[in-house]
C-alpha cells in the first residue's frame, strides 16, 4: 500500500532538481540584530504619553486649568470686588451696563457683582476642596499603609476604628462639628477631614496587603531592608497611580459637600462667598431672577463633571488590565 502511495506521489508531483549554486548564504546582520525595536520607557512615561494621546482628557485638563485660573486672576485684577454694593444696580440680569458699571453676570439682591462672586467664590471652594483631599489623602496613606504592612493585632486594632468612624454618617458629623465649632472656611476644612480619611486608608490597606506578598518585597526582607525603606521604595511608587486616580474622584465629592454644607447654611459666613453660598442666595430668587442659581449651579457642575471624567480617563491609563 506505501509503494502505491509513493508512486501516485511520484505521478503528481514531479521532481525538481535545485541547484545550489542558486543560493546565497547572508549570514547575520549584527547591526540590525542590536538596534532596539522600541525605545525603552517607564510606566510613567507609558501612562501619561497614553494620556495625552486621549482628546478627551486633554479637554477636561484644559477646563480645569480655565476655571482654576479664573478662579485666581480674576477677583485679583478685576476693577469690582466680591463685597462692593451698587446699591443702585440691583438684581440687574446679565451683559447689563449703565452709569460706566457693565456686569457681566448681573448683581444680586444686594447690587454686588455676580462674575466676581463666581470666581471668588470658585477660589474658595477649590481651596477648601484641595486642602481637604490633600490631607484625607496624607492621612489615609499612613494610616491604611500601617495598617496593611504589620497586620496581626495592629491591623486588627486600627480597622475597628475605621470601622467605628465609618459606622457614622458621613455628613451627619461634618454637620455636627459645623454646629458646634465657628463657622468658617477652617471649620469647613477641620470637620470634612476629621472623617473623610475613612476611604482612602481601606484602600490603601488593601492595596499593601497584595503589594507586600509580591516577589520583590519578599526579597527585599531577605536583604535586610528596615520596614520603612520597603515602604518608601517599593510599596508607595506602586500605590501612587491608585492614589492619583482617587484624588482626582474625591475633588467633586468634596466640592459638592462643601456646597452642600453652605447650601443648609453651614458654610461660608457672609460677606464671604462659596459657589454654595452664591447658589443658597440664588434660590431665594429663582423665580424672578434664575440666573442667580444658573451661573453657580453651572460652575458647580462643570468642575464635578470634569473631574469625574478626568478620573475615569486616570483609571483607565493607569490600570495595566484595563490596556487595549
């Protein structure tokens, strides 16, 4: 059956004679062989050359960068301040001019310009919001990397305190504190960080928890490392894109909340102003005068909006499973 086979074989495909001398011997190409393919970058350069790749993210960085430097210039140079009346220029609506004044929002009940109480008033909320993630985050980082890397009894100790803290509404003790302490932008900052580290320490626990089993930790306890070079060298850079992400998604939170406070009243004390204060001022009038509510209400929204999408984008750059 083979010798059938190899000669129906033999039938179909006809052998060729190929000579040798048809062939070239190239040999290697050291050159080619040592040039690198793709230049060699870090993680860092990696995530944000992706992130500036992204259109999307550019246009969220740019209203960000907007509005936090009209929220500073603005009440610098401008020829009004946030407190000075025209008495005779009272709730008059947008792009309205007379007597050499020209308001470009309008003024309020109390004939004060409402473009310079916008910005001002975005300069406080973005400080107080700044101030706040800055310092929820600084504590939350020690707090939940303790926490995580030693484990055992301290471990078990400090998440029951986090667990009694979180227990409480959020709110109802940022309320309580704002009743009990001066109102001002302090207090606001005082009492939104007395709890708001909650967060971020559970996440940063949980991330050191995974982080300190990996290899490399485990090697660099073998040679002797001191606990607090294993965390500054090895588990922190590691944690920095988690940490970026979550500051970037507790801004809006925390700019809602300071509006929010100001809105029941809690906030900035008068003749300060907050774009809560601005729009608790404006709801007294919105049926007569929306623009008021309007123009705040707007800042508010732009600025949460855009840096939840900016989050979104972070996450999405820095997180290696979520890479096309």
């Amino acid at each position: 059956m083979s010798e059938l086979n190899k000669e129906i074989k033999e039938e179909i495909t006809p052998t060729m004679d190929i000579d040798s001398s048809e062939f070239e011997y190239v040999g290697r190409d050291l050159e080619k062989s040592e040039e690198i393919g793709r230049p060699s970058i870090s993680f860092w350069q990696d995530s944000f050359g992706r992130l500036k790749r992204d259109k999307s993210a550019i246009v969220f960085v740019v209203i960000l960068a907007v509005i936090a430097l009209c929220a500073i210039f603005i009440p610098m140079f401008f020829p009004y301040t946030s407190s000075e009346q025209h008495t005779w220029h009272v709730n008059m609506g947008p792009l309205f001019s007379g007597d050499g004044c020209f308001h470009l929002f309008g003024t309020d009940y109390l004939g004060r310009d409402l473009f310079v109480r916008i910005w001002e008033g975005g300069r406080i909320s973005l400080i107080i919001a700044f101030v706040t993630v800055l310092v929820n985050c600084l504590i939350g980082v020690v707090y939940g990397g303790i926490s995580g890397y030693f484990g055992g009894i301290v471990d078990n100790i400090m998440m029951r305190i986090v667990e009694v803290v979180n227990g409480i509404p959020y709110l109802m003790i940022v309320i309580l504190l704002m009743t009990v302490m001066e109102p001002g932008m302090t207090t606001i900052i005082i009492a939104m960080v007395s709890v708001g580290w909650v967060g971020m320490a559970r996440l940063v626990r949980g991330e050191v928890i995974r982080l300190k089993e990996q290899e490399y930790v485990i090697a660099a306890k073998s040679m002797g490392c001191s606990a607090s070079r294993i965390i500054a060298k090895h588990l922190f850079p590691n944690l920095l894109s988690i940490i970026i992400v979550n500051l970037t998604l507790a801004i809006p939170s925390a700019i809602f909340t300071e509006a929010f406070l100001s809105f029941i009243g809690l906030g900035i004390p008068v003749p300060g102003a907050s774009w809560g204060t601005l729009a608790q001022d404006g709801i007294t009038n919105f049926r007569y005068f929306p623009e008021q509510l309007l123009f705040p209400a707007f800042f508010i929204s732009i600025t949460m909006l855009s840096f939840n999408l900016l989050g979104d984008k972070l996450r999405d750059v820095f997180d290696p499973k979520l890479r096309r």
